[in-house]
C-alpha cells in the first residue's frame, strides 16, 4: 500500500481488525507501517464491511527493535505448541526463529508439508507483529538439522546458549546479569523430550553453553517463550533493566 498519498484504503484481515477487534471509529488516529518500515499518524475518515478509509496526516517516529538480536533455535513441536511460540516470542521481540529437527522430534514433515507450515507460521508471525505494535515480523528460516544449527554461528561475538533441564550449575538469569551485554543472543531449546546427551556434548563442542530456567521443569513451549523474555527484560527493551545503545 503506497503511503506516499494523501488517502489509503485497507481492506484484507489488516480492515478486519481494526473494525472487529480495535473498534475503531471515524476520526481515530493510528500508526501506519509501510513495507519499508516507515510511519506515518492517519486518521479513520470511514468505516465499511470491509474496508477502512484513511487520511495520511504526516510522518510520525515509529516503534524501535530490540537493540539485542535473539535467534530463537526451536525444536519442531506439535502444532499448536509451536504456533505459540512463534506468535509470543514474536510478540516479545525475537529476531529470528530457525525451526529444527533433532533426534527426539516427534514432527516430521515431508517438503510440501515443510512449506505449507512455513506459510503458516509467517502469518502468525505477521499477526503477532502487527498486535505487538513492532516495525517488522521476525525471520523464519527454512527447517533445519541440529548440526545446521550448531555450524550456523561459529562467530565468537554471538552469546550462545542450550536449554538443559539437568543443568545444575549455570542457571540463565544470573549468567546474563554477570555477562557483559551482547548484540546477538543464540538460544537453543529443544522438543518434548529434551535432547540426548550426544546431542549436548555436540553443541557444548560448538561452544553453546547449557544453561536451566531455574528448579521447575518447563514444558518446551513455555521455555522457548521465558527464555527470549528473560533476554529481552536483561539485555533488551522489556522492562527496565539497561539496554544496548
């Protein structure tokens, strides 16, 4: 959609929620994203059953990115489990999802599977984007294989980290209190049994670091989301603890 106008219409699921879910009315304003990232302040001049008219008034500062970059690495999990992920870590300001198989993955797609679900997964991704109020949705990358994932970031200045329920001795918060701030966070979670030891020795080998969400066992979607949390409220812009500048 052109914003370089004086007058836009938006129909599609974009009209859909701002009449049925923000109930806007005539004479509201809101902030308007164009696929470059750039804002603008309109205002609703008319309602219809599927479209909303609006008024481009002027430029306007938009929402800014996390000023750390967390790659969320999440083992394939069943379907709902993993569309939430996608949609609350989306919404908390991950950078990047790669989805992956490992040796205790349950979900196994073939390739027209593999690209239906990640057709799927950027809507949700888009949806959460637009709710949350961010410029951009995040990247999903095609599905991967754990070794993918460990060769991916061999880059010493990327903070690597690996969920591990049996990890007793580094726990995630106070290892991030302690480290100097990072630009870029890898964060490995695995499926719904966990990974194999084999699979742990490999990617303490690639330099990940295991680290424990603390004294309870958390199912595998509440981990990839309190994992991008605690990064964004330690490193990030949740909350009020210092960010990157």
């Amino acid at each position: 959609m052109p914003l370089s106008a004086d007058k836009i219409s938006i129909g599609g699921k974009s009209a859909k929620r701002i009449i049925r879910v923000l109930r806007m009315q005539p004479g509201d304003e809101l902030l308007l994203i164009d696929p470059h990232g750039s804002c603008y302040r309109g205002k609703i001049l008319s309602l219809k059953s599927s479209t909303v008219e609006i008024e481009i008034l002027q430029p306007a500062p938009g929402p800014k990115e996390p000023p750390v970059d967390v790659i969320l690495c999440q083992a394939i999990l069943k379907a709902k489990n993993m569309d939430l992920v996608i949609q609350k870590t989306t919404e908390l300001g991950v950078c990047t999802i790669i989805p992956f198989h490992s040796q205790r993955t349950i979900v196994q797609f073939d390739n027209r599977r593999e690209q239906n679900k990640l057709r799927h997964w950027h809507e949700i991704a888009k949806n959460a984007t637009e709710q949350s109020g961010r410029i951009k949705p995040p990247e999903i990358q095609p599905v991967a294989s754990f070794a993918d994932i460990l060769a991916k970031f061999s880059d010493d200045k990327v903070f690597k980290l690996i969920l591990w329920e049996q990890e007793r001795a580094r726990e995630l918060r106070s290892i991030l209190r302690d480290e100097h701030p990072r630009k870029t966070v890898a964060a490995i979670v695995g499926p719904e049994g966990g990974f194999s030891r084999a699979e742990l020795r490999q990617a303490t080998n690639a330099g990940f670091v295991p680290v424990s969400l603390g004294c309870r066992i958390l199912r595998a979607e509440t981990a990839a989301i309190v994992i991008v949390a605690l990064c964004q409220y330690e490193w990030g812009d949740l909350g009020l603890s210092p960010t990157l500048q």
